[in-house]
C-alpha cells in the first residue's frame, strides 16, 4: 500500500477524548468571556465604589454605624430611600452594579436600583433587584433599562415588610474587562454551595442566578467535544473510536462529579466544626434553628410533666412539623390545616379540660387575652387560661 493511500492513524484514544473535551471547554470559556467582557480584552475603566458613608437617607428611618448604612424602618407609605451622588461615569462602560448588603432575615424586602443620568436630569430610572438566597443578584444593565448617557447618582429603594434592619455596606459598579469576567465564572464554577432545605433535590439550586452553570458548560462541552471528534475523524478518515466519545461523556460527568465531592468535604468541615463533640442540646443550639429550639424549651418548662395533649396551630407547615419535634414526648397534634382555609374545623366542645393549644403565627382562632377565650372565625368560644404568651403571636394555653 503506498503512503499516500494508508489511512491515517489517530493518537491515543485517551489522549483524543481529553484534548477534545479541554478544548470544548476552553470554547465555551472564551464565548461566556466575550460576552461578558464589555468588548475590554485588555483592560477597562477601574471599578467604582460607593461605601456607605457616601450615602443620605432619603426616606424612611436609619442610621449609619461602624462602616455600614442601617435602615431601621420604611416611612408610612412603606418605602425608605438611600441615595448617593457619584462621579459622573459613562453607563455604557459599566454595565453591572452590585449591592453589598448584610443577610437579612426570613422576610426579604423588595429592592430597587433608582439612579438619573445628566442627559436626563428630571427622570429617575428604575430597575428590580433579585435576592439570591441570602444576597442580592449582582444586576446586568443595558441601554434598553435606561442605562446610557452618563450616570451621576444612584439609590436603593426598600419597600414592602421590613422584618428586621437591613445593612448596607457599599454599592460596587465593577471593573468589565476579559480578565475581570473569566474571574467571576471561575468564581461562579468553584463556588461553596451550602446545604440547605432543598439539597436532596436541588444541590447546586444557586447555579441559576450565574452567568452560565457549571452543567450547562459542561453540556455545552461535550457536545462540542463529540461533534469536534465526529467531524475531524471524518476528516481525517479515521475509524470512530467509541471509546473516545464514552470516554468525553465520562470526562463532563466526573467534572460535575468532582465539584459534588469537594462541595461534600467543605460541608463536612462545616458541620464536623459547628457539632462536634457537643451534647445534644448544645447541638440545637448550634443549628441554624435554634431560635425556635430556645423557644420551645421555654414553652415545654411551662408544661406540666409529659404526657400532655397539645393542639399546635400554625400556618406554616414546615415551622409546624419542626417545633413540634422540639415539644416530644408530649403528645402534640400538629393539627393539618387546608392549604385554601386557615379556619380550624374543629368544634370547641371537642377540647377537653387540661388540653394545651399552642397558637403559633396563626390566622385563623383567635386568643381573645383580656376574655381569656379562644375565639373562632365563627364567633364560637371556648375558656382557657393563660400559660405562657408572647406578643409576637406565641400563646400557649389550657383548656378549662
């Protein structure tokens, strides 16, 4: 057979698998930085930060403290205004603000970026923030948002419940540049995912607030790496190797499988420093619950001893089921309500003297504290006396 006949011999079908799928990688990168980069390979304007210092309150109640911006409370209309002036900075430059605000609590207000530009002095532009679980979405901006012209004050509007003080620290309009954007992916890609409620099901939940997840580049990746392979083997007239294309599917899923793994071991350190070694209690005071834990015990002291029937009522499901953990080995009846009602089907004759009924952030009976009754949305009453009351929506109570 004469050299120019022979067919071509591939390399290493191990070696093929991994340049195809590092390269597919390298691609999906380049794209995601180009399309985040502002058009800046070199360089870009310096980032620009706004401490809280260099905020007024506008609306609303709050002060500032140790470094930070505290709003305490809306105004009567249910609003708080901060708001600084900047150095006036060309929008189109700075594509992506980034609020920097201390977790808040169970309740999250809504949020809002206000600013005006000099073109456009008499008009204040708006746009939503989003909470990203405990923090707020760094926000991407464009001309068709109002975001052009030259930018020379910005606020952040707080409306809704404001359950407990929120934290301004600063407000960061960041640097946009090719390096600047191939850091924040990686920053995004090697991200801690605590665990939390939903991660049995939805370990990397937090993924869908980033510029593009680590399992969709990983798809993107391999499906290019396989298409990349087809095409030159083609090319070059080599015999498809399926080996080489189960071994770049294998190569994406041990990426995501490696990521799952370290994410694992960071938890554990976590959790091995925050329990280890404790007693039980001392355990539930560690948790992240352990509010409701000290509440709890406060109430299962004011029992008398165990077993006592307990009537616990409550709108929330999950705080339901969770504190009644906490009042066992008393018999708690954490009582189903209808997702559609918050009304107790329940007929106050059916409580008999020395039950307990445990109202906890409940909307539907009542405890009518100055009558001593238990009121229901019927107008039905049933006596009981005071065991322990809170104004936050916490009484327990004793049938008579």
């Amino acid at each position: 057979m004469s050299p120019a006949s022979a067919v071509a011999r591939p390399p290493l079908w191990w070696l093929t698998a991994a340049s195809f799928l590092v390269a597919a990688y390298a691609v999906v990168l380049v794209v995601l930085v180009a399309l985040h980069a502002g058009g800046n390979w070199i360089g870009g304007p310096a980032s620009i930060t706004v401490p809280a210092a260099g905020f007024e309150l506008v609306r609303g109640k709050g002060h500032r403290t140790g470094g930070t911006f505290v709003v305490e409370a809306l105004d009567p209309a249910g609003t708080a205004i901060l708001s600084a002036r900047v150095a006036p900075f060309a929008a189109d430059q700075y594509p992506r603000v980034d609020w920097k605000l201390a977790p808040p609590g169970p309740t999250r207000p809504t949020l809002a970026l206000l600013w005006r530009t000099r073109e456009r002095p008499d008009r204040t532009f708006v746009k939503p923030l989003q909470w990203q679980e405990t923090r707020v979405a760094p926000l991407e901006l464009a001309e068709s948002d109002g975001w052009s012209g030259t930018v020379i004050g910005v606020a952040l509007a707080v409306r809704g419940e404001l359950a407990q003080p929120l934290v301004l620290e600063a407000v960061v309009i960041p640097e946009i540049s090719a390096a600047s954007a191939a850091a924040g992916v990686g920053r995004q890609w090697t991200a801690r995912h605590p665990f939390k409620l939903t991660s049995i099901t939805f370990p990397f939940d937090d993924e869908r607030y980033e510029d593009l997840s680590l399992l969709t580049a990983t798809a993107l990746a391999v499906g290019l790496g396989l298409a990349g392979y087809v095409m030159l083997a083609r090319r070059r007239r080599w015999p498809l190797d399926a080996r080489v294309l189960w071994a770049v599917f294998l190569g994406g899923w041990l990426v995501l499988d490696a990521r799952w793994q370290i994410n694992l071991w960071r938890q554990h350190r976590e959790t091995a420093q925050q329990f280890a070694g404790k007693t039980t209690e001392e355990k539930h005071l560690a948790a992240v619950d352990h509010e409701m834990f000290t509440l709890m015990r406060e109430l299962r002291d004011a029992l008398p001893p165990a077993p006592v029937r307990i009537l616990f009522l409550s709108d929330n499901l999950p705080l339901r089921e969770r504190a009644a953990f906490f009042l066992y080995p008393h018999n708690v009846n954490a009582f189903y309500l209808s997702q559609f009602r918050r009304t107790l089907d329940l007929d106050p004759d059916h409580l008999h003297a020395g039950d307990h009924v445990l109202l906890f952030l409940f909307s539907g009976t009542t405890y009518d504290r100055s009558a001593k009754m238990l009121v229901w949305p019927d107008g039905r009453r049933r006596a009981v006396d005071e065991v322990l009351w809170k104004a936050d929506g916490v009484a327990l109570l004793r049938v008579t």
